[in-house]
C-alpha cells in the first residue's frame, strides 16, 4: 500500500525534457538507465550522498555520471533496500555498475592515455612493477656493496652503508614525483569533465572530513554491507586502519626525511623515537587493515562488486602489505646480516608503489576526494 | 501426501503466520518475544518476501511531540479527523480509533526491532510532520524485522503457500494448515503439502489485488487491462480460503485503490516508479482522441486517485495525456522519457490515435482557456469556459513545440475486500461467533478501519498496530 504525495516538487535544473543522451560506453549507458529508474523513486535518499546528487539533476551526461560514480563508496546499501535489485524486471544494481564505471573512469582519465590499459591489465602491471623494480633493487645494491651485502650494519647512517644517501633522494623523488605528476594531470581533466569550480577551503575541509571519517560507508546509518543484507561495519573498520596505518607512515617518512636532511639526525633511529613509533604503528595498521579488507572482498557477495576490477583491488591490497611487511622487515631485523637485502627489497616495493600510483587503486581516494569536494560545491550551489 | 501434525523441525508450533511482510512481521516478533515458537510461511521467494511492504516508504503514526525527523505534533485526534475525512460511513470507529492510539508507540516500538528513520524524501513535504520514512524504503525496514525475527528464532519458509485451512465452521476454531512449499534447489523441485498444526494463525497475507481473474469477477473484461503496482504474489488465496470456512467478509469487492499510472509500466511490480502526475499541465484524451473529465478538478493526492478509476472506465482502459514544452519539467521525472514530437498530429499519430481528431480536440480545449497567473500549487485562476468537460484550474493553451505525450492505465495498489475483525484482531464469522485463535493483520483486514479512500502511510500502520495485537493476542495461545 504505497500511495503518495509528489506535490512539491520542481527541477532545479530545467532541460528541454526528459530523453536518452547518447553515452560514450556501456557502463555509462546502464548508469543513466538505473539514475533514471533511481530518480523516480528516490528511496534511496537517505542512504549516501550520491542519491541528493542524482535528485539534483533531470539527465545524465556522461561528466555527470562519472561524478555520480566516484561518489559512491559501495557500502551496498541500495542494492539489498532495492525493491527493483534483481531478480525484478528493471535489475537495479546500482553499486556494481557504479564500481564498474568507478573503475572505468580512473583509465578513462588516466595519463599518459597509452598507459590507461594498465587498468585493464593491473595485476600484471603490478606484480611486474615489483618484481623488476625488487629484482633491480636487490641486484643493484648487491652488486655494489659486494660482500657487504651479507654483514650487519648498525649505528646511525647504516641504511646509508647500502644505498647511499643522495641515491634514495634521487631515485625517490624522481619515482613519487612522476606518479603524482601524473595522477594529477588525471585528477585535473576529471575535475573539468565532473564540472568542478573554483576551490574554496570549506568544501576541500568538509570532503576532508566526510573522507577521513567514511561518512558515506555507513549505510545512513546502519552499517555498510557485505555478505548479504545485515549491515556489518568491518569494510569500514579495516579501511580506516589501512588509511590511518598509511597515513602514519607517510608521517614517519616525512619525518625522517625532515630530521635527516634538515637536522643531519641519521637514520635508524632507536625504537621509541617518533619515526619508528609512527612507522611501527603505522605499519600494524597497513598489515590487519589490508587482510581484513582481503577477507571481506573474499566474503563479498558478487552482485556488489565489479568483477572485473577484482584483480585491480587484489594487487593494490597485496601492495600495501608488501609495502607494511618489508617495512617491518627492516626495523625488526635491522641489527642482523638480514638489513641490507631486506632493505633493498623494501625499497623496491616502495619504487613499484610509487611509480604505479596512477594506474592502480591507489587513485579511488583521490577521485573521490574531488566528487565529494564537487557535491558539496553542488550542495552550496542550489 | 499431508505429512502429520509437524512444525518446522518436528517441533510443535504454537503460531502460524501467513504473509511475511509489515504486518506478518509486526505479529510473528511479538508473539515470538511473548514466549511463542513461530513460524512464517511466505508464498513469494525470499527475494520477493513480505508482498507489498517491499514498495512503501513511510507510516504514519500519531505523536504528541515533534522529534529530530518528525517536524511536529500530530495528535489522535487530528488523525482522526484526517481519517474520516477519506473512509466511508462502514469503518469501524472503533478500531480505528484503537488503531490511531497504539500507533503513538510505533516510533519507539519500530526502532527498537532495528527499523530506522529518516526526514521525509524530497518533494514530500506535506508529509514531513505526519509520515515517518524508512531509511532507505520498505524493504530496508522489512529487512530489519526479518533479521529482528530471525534472531529471536521466528523460522521462516519462502515458496510456501497456504492452500488449505481446518477451522471449525461453527466456533470458528483454527487446527491446521495444509502449506504448499517448493524447495526450489530441492530434489526435483516439487512442491510438497505439510500440514501444520498450531494453536493460533495469523493471517497477514495481504489482499487480492494481483489475481486478475479474481478482479475481473466485479470489474468484467476492463480488468484484463489493469496493471498490478505492487506484488505479483497477493493473490489472495488466504482471503478466500477464510471466506470459504465461513468468516465473515466485509467490504466491497469492487472497490481497490487505484490510480492512473504510465501505461508502459509492468503487468506486475512497477511500484513507486511509474507514477505520472502530469494530469494537471495539459489534457487527457481517450483513444478516440477526446477529452473526458475536468483535469484541473483536484490537487494531488485526490486526483492521483481519481484517475485511476476514470482511465478505468474509457476505452481500452486508457487515457493520454498531451503536454507541451512549457511544463515539461514542473513534475517529478518519469521512468519512461514521454513520446515527443513536433506537432498535435505527429504525437497523436506516435501514441495511436486520430490525428485530425486530436488537432480538434486540442483547437477546442486552446480556444476555450481564458487568461490568467499560472501556479500550480493552489487552485489558480487558469480556466476554460465553454467547453465540456471544462479545465477548471491550471488551464494553459497547448501551443509551445515540442509536444510531449505519456499514455495512463489504471495501476491497482490493493483492494478494500476484508476479513471481519474484533479489536483482539479475533476473526469474526459469518454466525457472529468470535474465533478463538484465528487472527488478522495487515491489508487482509485493513477494510475494517478503510473502506474507501486512502491517507498516504497509512497501510503500513494498519500492519504495524494489528500485527502487534494479533501476535500478542496469538502468543496467549503458548502450550
């Protein structure tokens, strides 16, 4: 017994009418196809942020749903409260199209154009990145430090008996500086194509806010899904510790590279000194965070998720506890003979992370970063 | 072959319920926290349990107070007035004042089985004070019982049909159900009958508004055309197994909710989305191209209403309504873009009827319109003179290219045809005899308080209130 009321209602943003846009590809088709059945119905209200978004608009341009799609975060709500989610005639399935084209849009936009196929084929991409970049590592520091590379180095400065210094600035500023170059001229031509303004500092710190807290992974309320319709809230738990433990690290590195280069303070440092307490829990969370979220994907019910984009989230997952176990490697063992070729495989893994920064998962964050700075801009804007 | 006297897990059962939607629900988790071993046997599959619930998205409830969601007092008695204002003069005013009473402890009741709430949806305003919206719609609540039943042990069968009732045609006393079910990944995926013994029944299984045979009985051939809203499992097989063993039926056969809604929707299921409430921006024309009521008469919801019954009544049980590019976007976006062409001929050519007819009919209707300040949110001063049937509000020349068309038919959301009930929910038979453990809720009894006419929310608080009484009533019944 539905009856209701619809008496108010005016667009906000008047077309020449209602009509099928021609659309670029097939996940952008089926995404206007659902916006529309979504848009008559607009239970879904309360859930995210991406139904007041699709309520804003009365078509869907191609920028439009690639909007739409990095906005949604996949807590699943909407496919279990659907009464049009399969097996109904209309089959809405709104979070594994909007992964589907989540994931299209990130090698839609990606630069150099030639390497957007590292998306369709990024497990491959990945494990080779680490693999030759480990391999080179390796055999670069063996071959250099020869018979060295078997003894134990202790004392400050004894990373730098391995790869000098000037080496790890070089290389490393050069790898991370073309992989965020790179994500940015990406992240630039997808923030013209969502329709982007100019930036103000309250929408770039609300995003902050609504990003850091997953704010839109929570069901409205309930909990995201996983298995099946009873809300859990463990995606949202492990990623939090995959955000944290990596933001940790990044602060232990940033902090070393401070001390280091502007205090002359060499690493390593004794284990209660700020980098490696950062570093050590960093890491903790960069270790439980990912299998956590490898053991929820492995629990996931399918009807949620773009399973072509499996493979991309494996290897991004499997990245960053590469990145966390190699790390603790090298702290735990760096008094042993171990240190230098552990080192070296660290280094390598954090070369392949960095140079992969803008063909693999790495981007969802960042693209949507910009769909919630662009829907609070849309929120101010009506 | 009826296998013996059996619950679920050869455990006895002390409470059957039929339906497993709001109302089966409400009644199988009360009677369940009172103690009682329950079991829910639902004729849909799990995907499409709980019949028409899946498709609402608010109920209505009484409060003294305004809260965080709900924007203000709405008192019994207001809701009362509200009430009588749509039912008819064979509503049982006491149930339906006891319905408006225990429906000030749903707020609390339904959050505490996990059912949550939220401020009503865009463009529903009217009902932010009054309405509480689900999170999310009906089928999030319903999942949220389902998960509350499941937890306190409530044992539920999909594909499980009830096909036959023992009930004692003079006291009116249940023993048993013969239930159909389908174990559709089972050997063969035969359907076996269990007959299940239990010492009260809940009959929470809707009304009969899917079973078109049924419907054609009082409305003859124009029902064939009709289209179902909702679930295509209310077929109301329970309805007329309890009419058969002598309980009292009360209501008009005839008489269902029905409103006009897009004529391309699904035969079954095309829910909330196939609503049109364009009626007021232009004209409705039959399949012979003419007008045939005043669409400028009623605001919305009336007139939502009103249009499913006169598009009922014309020709091939159609109507469509022509608009022009003026008024395009002044309604809620359809699910279907509408047909759209470049002049009164071609759009009448596209959806099928004569285009020199409609030309004529449109000429008439745009020489008739007399000046006036258009504003669709109160009865406006735009209104034609001279014509029959008159546009008597809202009434602007059709004459701004592109013209847009969406054909109507009459879409049935439930029927009004019910079992008798006391305020126990205690069925009532046709000797005036009170069944002892024979129980109702939901839209199977709702014609007790809602004999016609329909306030928005209002089904659902029907379920909530009587599926509580039933199952706390059923659950006295406990071995």
């Amino acid at each position: 017994m539905s009856a209701e009321s619809s008496e108010t209602w005016t667009a906000r943003q008047p077309v020449s009418g209602p009509g099928v846009l021609d659309h670029a590809t097939a996940s952008l088709a089926e995404a206007d196809r659902l916006m529309t059945i979504c848009n008559a119905c607009r239970y879904c209200e309360g859930l995210c942020a991406v139904f007041p978004a699709m309520e804003r608009r009365r078509v869907f341009t191609d920028g439009d749903l690639d909007f739409l799609a990095n906005l949604c975060h996949n807590c699943g709500a909407c496919l279990y409260d659907c009464q049009y989610a399969p097996p109904h005639e209309f089959a809405v399935t709104v979070p594994a199209n909007l992964a589907e084209l989540r994931a299209e849009t990130w090698a839609r936009y990606a630069w150099p154009a030639q390497l957007a196929a590292a998306f369709a084929r990024n497990a491959l991409v990945t494990t080779l990145a680490i693999v030759v970049a480990v391999a080179a590592f390796v055999t670069a520091i063996g071959v250099s430090m020869g018979s060295s590379f078997l003894e134990v180095h202790t004392g400050p400065g004894a990373f730098y008996d391995v790869v000098p210094h000037a080496v790890i600035v070089l290389v490393f500023i050069a790898a991370l500086g073309y992989g965020l170059a790179a994500l940015s001229i990406s992240l630039r031509r997808y923030w013209r194509a969502i329709g982007g303004g100019a930036l103000r500092w309250r929408d770039l710190a609300g995003a902050g806010r609504s990003a850091s807290t997953l704010e839109y992974l929570d069901g409205g309320g309930v909990g995201c899904m996983n298995t099946d319709e009873r809300p859990t809230d463990t995606r949202r738990r492990y990623h939090h510790l995959t955000y944290y433990g990596f933001a940790l690290c990044l602060a232990s590195t940033t902090l070393a590279a401070v001390l280091d280069t502007g205090f002359g303070s060499e690493a390593p440092y004794a284990w209660y000194h700020p980098v490696v307490v950062l570093g050590a829990a960093g890491g903790f969370g960069l270790i439980v965070g990912p299998i956590g979220l490898l053991a929820a994907k492995h629990n996931r019910d399918p009807d949620l998720s773009d399973a072509a984009s499996r493979p991309m989230e494996l290897s991004f997952l499997v990245l960053l506890l590469l990145l966390a176990v190699t790390g603790f490697g090298v702290l735990v063992l760096r008094a042993t003979a171990a240190m230098p070729l552990l080192l070296a495989v660290h280094l390598g893994v954090v070369f392949a992370f960095f140079v992969t920064i803008p063909y693999g998962k790495f981007v969802h964050g960042f693209y949507r970063y910009l769909a919630l700075v662009r829907d609070r801009q849309e929120r101010t804007a009506t | 072959m009826p296998e013996p006297r059996s619950g679920p897990s050869g455990a006895e059962i002390d409470v059957l319920v039929a339906g497993a939607g709001n109302a089966a629900m409400c009644a199988a988790i009360t009677a369940a926290r009172a103690g009682a071993r329950v079991l829910v046997v639902e004729a849909a599959p799990r995907a499409y349990r709980g019949g028409n619930t899946r498709h609402t998205r608010n109920m209505r409830l009484a409060h003294d107070e305004g809260n965080d969601i709900l924007t203000g007092p709405y008192p019994v008695e207001e809701f009362l007035d509200d009430l009588r204002a749509v039912t008819g003069a064979d509503s049982n005013p006491k149930l339906a004042r006891l319905l408006l009473e225990e429906s000030l402890d749903l707020w609390d009741w339904m959050q505490a089985q996990g059912v949550r709430f939220q401020p009503s949806l865009e463009g529903t305003l009217s009902l932010g004070r009054t309405n509480a919206f689900f999170l999310g719609g009906g089928r999030a609540m319903l999942n949220a019982l389902h998960h509350t039943a499941e937890d306190l042990g409530v044992e539920v069968w999909y594909d499980a049909e009830v096909v036959g009732l023992d009930i004692d045609a003079t006291s009116g006393e249940f023993t048993s159900a013969t239930v159909r079910r389908t174990v559709p990944d089972g050997p063969g995926g035969a359907a076996t009958d269990h007959e299940i013994a239990a010492r009260a029944f809940v009959a929470a299984s809707g009304g009969f508004e899917a079973n078109l045979e049924w419907l054609e009985e009082s409305w003859g051939p124009p029902a064939r055309n009709f289209l179902v809203r909702g679930t295509p499992y209310n077929r109301g097989g329970v309805l007329r197994l309890l009419g058969d063993a002598g309980v009292e039926l009360i209501g008009d056969p005839r008489q269902c909710h029905a409103v006009a809604i897009d004529g391309r929707a699904p035969k079954f299921d095309g829910g909330i989305v196939t609503r049109l409430d364009c009626v007021p921006f232009g004209i409705v024309v039959n399949q012979h191209g003419e007008r045939f009521h005043d669409e400028g008469e009623e605001f919305w919801p009336k007139r939502y209403a009103i249009w499913g019954r006169l598009v009922a009544m014309q020709p091939e049980q159609v109507g469509h309504v022509l608009i022009d590019a003026k008024s395009i976007d002044s309604f809620m976006p359809s699910v279907f873009p509408p047909e759209r062409a470049d002049s009164i001929e071609e759009l009448a050519a596209i959806v099928g009827i004569d285009p020199a007819r409609t030309r004529a009919t449109v000429d008439a209707f745009n020489a008739a319109c007399r000046p006036g300040t258009f504003d669709h949110t109160i009865h406006d001063d735009c209104r034609t003179e001279g014509i029959e049937p008159p546009k008597s509000h809202w009434a602007r020349p059709l004459d701004q290219p592109p013209y847009y068309a969406y054909t109507l038919r009459c879409g049935i959301t439930f029927t009004y045809l019910a079992v008798k009930v006391d305020e126990q929910t205690k069925l009532i038979m046709a000797n005036g005899a009170t069944s002892p453990n024979l129980l109702a809720a939901g839209e199977i009894m709702a014609g007790n308080v809602l004999d016609r006419g329909y306030l928005a929310g209002l089904g659902m608080t029907i379920g909530s209130v009587f599926g509580r009484i039933a199952g706390r009533e059923a659950a006295l019944h406990v071995g």
